[in-house]
C-alpha cells in the first residue's frame, strides 16, 4: 500500500512527542525516517521505527541527550555522542562538518559513544545540498564473519559517498556485507529470493535464503576478502579517531549502542576551478549511462539517479509500506 509523505511524517512525529521528544526534535527525526522511505530506503525508514522505539524502551537511547563537543583540531573535531538518539546525532555532526569544510575547504568530525543512525545517504545528501563532496561512515556490533571465518568478528560498517551533481546528486551507500540486515529481514518477510548470493545456511552451504543467513549471521563481505579488508580498515580507523569503540568492544555490550562514526566534507566552493570540476562529474555521468544494458527493460543508472526517481514516485502515488508495519505504527 501506499501512504501520503506526509501523514507518514505526522505519525512518526505523534509517536516521538508522546515518547517525550522535544517537538523540535521530534520534527526532524521523523522528517529523516520519513525521507528515508520516500527515497525508497524502506529498511531504514518505516521498517526501522518500531524497532527504535524498542532501543528506547531498553534504555540504549538517551533521548535528551545531545552531542557534546570533547577535542578541537582545527579543521577536525571530536564529539561524544552521549548515547543520544543516533540519527540526531548524525545530522548534528554532519552539519557541523559542512560548517567546518566552509571555513577550511575540508571538514571532519569523529563521533563516539551513539547510537544506529537510520539511513546514512541522509547525511551524504546534506553536504552535496551545500556543494560539499560527503565521505562518512559508522562501525556496527559484529554481525559478518570475517573472510575465511564462520563466527561474526566484524561489522558490516555502512560507509556513503556523495557527491554534487545538479538536482540529482551521486550516492553510494553501501554496507561491507552482500546486503544488509534491514534488506535480508525485508527478503525474509516477503519469502523472496535475493538475487544473488548473500550468505552461509547452517550447513556452511552458500545461500540466496535470507532467512537461513539471519539464523547463522553469516553474511558475505561485498567483493569476499576485499569486503572483509575495508570492514577492519572502516572500523579502526573510525574508532581511532572518534576515539571510541571498534566493533568488537562494541560487541561485548549487551546491545548495539556506543558506536564510532566519522562524517568528512570538502567544499567544492573552496576550490578555483570549481566549474570545470562540475562538468568533469556531468561529462563522466553522461558516458557511463551510454553503456549498452544488460536488460533492455533495466537502463544503467548512476548511483543515486534511480532514488530520485521513486522519490518523485513517492510524492506522487504516496510512499510505498508494508502495510503490516505501517499499522504497529499507527497504534502506538
């Protein structure tokens, strides 16, 4: 089914006043989760509410608690997360970053001790909206055996890279396993297969069952041991600067919470030949969407063009839900 934006954005916003969000607070969280779906990020939107309202009620989101700032270096900061929510905290770090990166053509800032920050591409869309290239990432519990392995040593650390491109901004945002959690819980629901291999059944067979991989957390690292390399290089190098937790520190907390994010931006306004440099990335864009398709039905896009096509969709019909998850939302 089908929900209007807005509604949507309403709703989550009832629920987080009532949950005692400030409703300026209130407002942008449910504006993130809602962008979220209307982008067509479901498993980060709609289907990652209630299981937020779960992180509350087991305490692992202090929901006043906000980002304090602990070391300056210039161009680069550190932040204390204070286990606040993990989305506001995100926003507020990217925008400090932007800020940065206006003042000293790059800008960097190291986040610890927060919370699962929902959709990541959020956050790479707001320093592309500032003509700002966005590099950020975040470590995870362990969920992914590293290459090799059979037990979960490493997370699958989602990293985003943004950057400007008119109305229609490159976004890569990719975890380091085949598919994510939120993705494989989505396949599992529905009865699908994945389309490719995703992961390792209880008998170390390779699997397309979504529902098998989340039984043994035996994901597969994008590109196999290349994956399995940039999870710990994500990882320790997230941590080290936010001078936070790695994965697993994180991992031997009773729950997901305390992680290690870092948010970098270069402002492309900083550099003199920023038109030539704009054309250089429409120029590359254009060439690579005159590869001949695979499928005559399925055109080459660049990452992050296809999103805005079912954003528009999505103000359009209405933002598409699962119609189960939608009501548990409703009666909260």
């Amino acid at each position: 089914m089908r929900v209007k934006y807005e509604d949507m954005r309403r709703e989550f916003e009832r629920v987080l006043i009532k949950r005692g969000f400030t409703k300026e607070k209130a407002q942008l969280s449910a504006k993130l989760y809602a962008d979220a779906s209307r982008d067509g990020v479901y498993t980060h939107g709609l289907n990652r509410f209630p299981k937020f309202m779960a992180s509350i009620d087991k305490g692992c989101v202090d929901i006043q608690a906000e980002p304090v700032l602990v070391q300056s270096f210039g161009f680069f900061e550190r932040y204390d997360g204070q286990k606040g929510p993990g989305n506001l905290n995100a926003y507020e770090c990217m925008r400090r970053t932007i800020e940065l990166a206006k003042e000293y053509t790059m800008g960097c800032v190291a986040l610890s001790n927060t919370n699962h920050w929902m959709r990541p591409g959020n956050y790479g869309l707001m320093a592309a909206a500032e003509n700002c290239i966005g590099i950020l990432w975040t470590n995870t519990v362990p969920n992914m055996p590293p290459w090799g392995g059979r037990d979960a040593r490493l997370g699958n650390n989602p990293v985003v890279f943004a950057i400007p491109n008119g109305d229609t901004p490159v976004l890569v945002d990719v975890a380091m396993s085949m598919f994510s959690y939120g993705k494989l819980e989505s396949y599992a629901r529905s009865g699908k297969e994945l389309p490719v291999d995703g992961g390792f059944n209880e008998e170390q067979q390779i699997t397309r069952n979504a529902a098998e991989i989340l039984k043994t957390h035996q994901c597969i690292p994008i590109g196999y041991w290349k994956g399995s390399g940039l999870s710990l290089a994500l990882d320790l190098i997230g941590a080290t600067l936010a001078g936070g937790r790695t994965s697993r520190m994180v991992g031997e907390l009773p729950v997901e919470t305390e992680l290690s994010q870092v948010f970098m931006a270069v402002s492309l306004d900083k550099l003199g030949d920023a038109e030539t440099l704009k054309r250089n990335i429409q120029e590359t864009l254009e060439d690579m969407k005159t590869s001949a398709p695979v499928d005559q039905e399925r055109p080459v896009y660049y990452p992050g063009e296809n999103m805005m096509r079912i954003r528009k969709e999505s103000m359009e019909k209405g933002v598409l839900v699962d119609e189960g998850i939608w009501k548990s939302v409703l009666e909260m």
